[in-house]
C-alpha cells in the first residue's frame, strides 16, 4: 500500500557544502596543507565538516561556528618537517558561505528515484520546481556540512521531510527538537522558516508546487547565474509557461480536468506511447499542476484556477526549433480528443511557437466551445446596438 506514494514522492539533494576538504571552499583553490596559514573571517558563521586528520602552521578561527569531526579528523600543529607539495606558507582563506541561497535553483539536484529521471533528463521542470516543493524530500549529504540562506516571501516554507547528516526527520517533533540544537543556527539563516509536515501531496490530481510567492528570487538566481539575461530564442512569438523564468520555443498545453484525472499516470502514458517513440528522441516534457491567475475584464484580479501544464521543447535549431515539440503537442492533443473523457480531462487548449510561426491550436471539443461563444458575443452585441438605435430614433437617448 505504501508503494505508490513512494513512487511519486520526490527528492531534492542540495549541491553545496562547507567541508573542509572541499577545494572550492577555499581562495586558493586547493585544501590548506601544512606550512600554510588558515583563516577564517572572524565574522562569519561557519559550519564546517572535517574527513581527516590535517597539521597545520596556524589557523585564525571565526567567533562563531562549529567543526563536526568525522573519526579521526582532526588538526595538529606542523612539527616542521618538509612536506612535498607544500612549501608555499601562503595564506589560505575559508571561502564565504553566505551567498548560497535556498531559492537558486542551480543550487539543487533531483534525486528522486521516480521513472522520471530514467528517461536520462527527458523530463524536466520548470524553474520554480527545481527548488523543493511544499511536499518535496530534501537531502544534504551524509557526512557534509553546508549554509543556506532561508530568505523567503513566506514566514514558513513548508517541507514534507529533511535528512542531514545520514537522519531523516520527518515528523514536525523531530524537527523542533533539532532546531533546538546547536548546529542549526549555523546551517540555517534568513528570515524564513523551514517546517517539515511530514505529509505527502494528497491529490492523485498532483499538488501545486507553492513557490509562487518567491518566484522572483529564483529568477533573479538563474539571472544573477547567466549573466542577468534569458537566453535568446528564434522562434517570433515565444511563450511564458507558468512559473518558468524565460520564454521558450516549442509547445505548452493546459488541460482542464475532473476527480478522475491522475496525474502520475497521465504522465506514465506521455511517456510510454509517446516520449519514448524515436521521432521525439530530442523532445523533453515537463508536467505538474499550476494555478493560473484569473482577472475580471483582464485587469482586475479574482482568483486562481488549478490546471495541468505540459511544457514541450525540443533540441531543433534556426527554422526548426520546436517542431519537433510541435508535433507532439499535436499528437498529445489527438489522444485527447479520443480519450480524453476516459483520463479525466475535460479541456485541452495548445499554443505552439516554433523558429519561424506562432499558432494556437485546441483540441475539437474546445475549438466547438469557443466558436459557439464568438457567435454569442457578436449576437448580442448586435442586438445591443439595435436597442440603442432603436431608442435614440424614439427620443428614448440624445
């Protein structure tokens, strides 16, 4: 019984770590040795993981940190003896933690054990659900130390569990009692709050990833990333899928559905009958559930509607690009048409933008609605001018 929900539970590695073996952590480049001098800045707050055993010339340590040893790490002082590959005595500097940001989505891997990740990165997600969702897994390393900065447009940011240090806590008691600890102010800074639930998303429909409120601290991450611009596109009317920071070429789909609609195998069929067909070998898909804002006469905001999105690029280039994504927005919507009520969609509506042509496509069954409603609208508003006409050569309107 528990299987399924393994199945589609999802886990997030953090990248970075403040280890003190790890060469990037250090100015130079490269771990201190012996006849080096090692400095922490005084000010910064540090936790730092140790594997092994070091001897060292002298070591400025912060006001405020923490080594976590592992069996056997330590330091000791250099008894002078030559050591070959270490004559420099330069001044080595512990590099600064504090720009490493929870919202950078670069920051962070999948790692779920999901059929997604079988495809070799065929499905993909779109920018702010690389970050962890409210029902996401997070996992930093075993034997690894790190710093993250909380800073959030939410007081809590909502988890489903967090592992460190080999242990996973999963309950909100087993979480209180670690923020209690000493090594988490060190590991944790900002001004958010990170609460574990210890649940699961409870809709087979698929849960909204809910990092809406900070998109645009993952955006100007990717920004900040690549150089503060998006890269640019060929295609002449490029599209904005929800919650992705950039404008893409090729194909998205919303699908409008019903309490028979299961996201997981909605995603399992994309896949199996057509993904893996040889044409789309340069195609990747991303699928989850988003909530599009809704506004009355499209300027005053209402509400929010939940959807299911299907972003579809591809690997073409020049004329080409998303054609191939193209096609097989076409063939998803023709399943759709056929099966669509059997899958529990009750509306699908597609726009392409490909290297040389933009065009709004929709499955039947909606193209038949909004035909309908064009008729409607040009009714009445004919009948609404035939009124006005009609009262002013009455004497009824100047």
């Amino acid at each position: 019984l528990l299987l399924p929900a393994a199945a589609t539970a999802v886990y997030k590695q953090w990248i970075p770590n403040t280890n003190f073996e790890t060469a990037s952590n250090w100015d130079k480049g490269r771990v201190p040795c012996a006849s080096d001098l090692v400095r922490f800045e005084k000010n910064k707050v540090v936790s730092v993981f140790v594997r092994s055993p070091h001897a060292l010339t002298d070591m400025y340590l912060p006001l405020n940190g923490e080594f976590v040893l592992a069996s056997g790490a330590g330091f000791a002082a250099f008894d002078g003896s030559w050591d070959p590959g270490c004559d420099s005595g330069a001044t080595v500097r512990f590099a600064d933690a504090e720009q490493h940001a929870w919202f950078d989505p670069t920051l962070w891997q999948a790692v779920s054990p999901g059929r997604e990740l079988d495809l070799g990165g065929r499905i993909f997600s779109v920018d702010e659900e690389r970050v962890p969702c409210r029902y996401d897994n997070v996992i930093f390393q075993p034997e690894t130390s790190f710093r993250v900065n909380i800073d959030s447009s939410r007081r809590v940011i909502h988890l489903r569990s967090i592992s460190l240090m080999g242990q996973e806590l999963s309950s909100p008691e087993a979480w209180a009692r670690y923020l209690q600890g000493p090594s988490a102010p060190l590991q944790f800074h900002g001004n958010g709050t990170l609460q574990v639930t210890g649940t699961g998303c409870p809709d087979k429909s698929g849960c909204a990833c809910g990092n809406a409120p900070d998109g645009h601290r993952i955006c100007a991450a990717l920004r900040g990333a690549s150089g503060r611009q998006c890269p640019a596109v060929t295609c002449q009317s490029p599209l904005q899928p929800l919650g992705h920071c950039c404008q893409v070429c090729g194909a998205t789909i919303n699908l409008d559905f019903t309490p028979d609609f299961d996201l997981q195998k909605y995603q399992d069929r994309l896949v199996q009958a057509l993904l893996s067909q040889p044409k789309y070998a340069g195609v990747r898909l991303a699928i989850s559930k988003v909530h599009k804002a809704q506004t009355f006469l499209g300027v005053i905001p209402q509400s929010s509607t939940p959807l299911i999105q299907i972003v579809l690029i591809d690997d073409e280039a020049g004329a080409q690009t998303g054609t191939a994504a193209e096609q097989l927005a076409a063939d998803i919507m023709e399943d759709i048409a056929q099966h669509g009520e059997a899958l529990g969609i009750s509306n699908g509506k597609m726009e392409v933008a490909t290297g040389s042509t933009f065009s709004g496509q929709v499955g039947s069954h909606t193209l038949n609605r909004i035909t309908a409603g064009t008729i409607l609208g040009l009714l009445f508003s004919l009948l609404l001018l035939g009124g006005i006409l009609f009262l002013y050569r009455k004497g009824k309107l100047r």
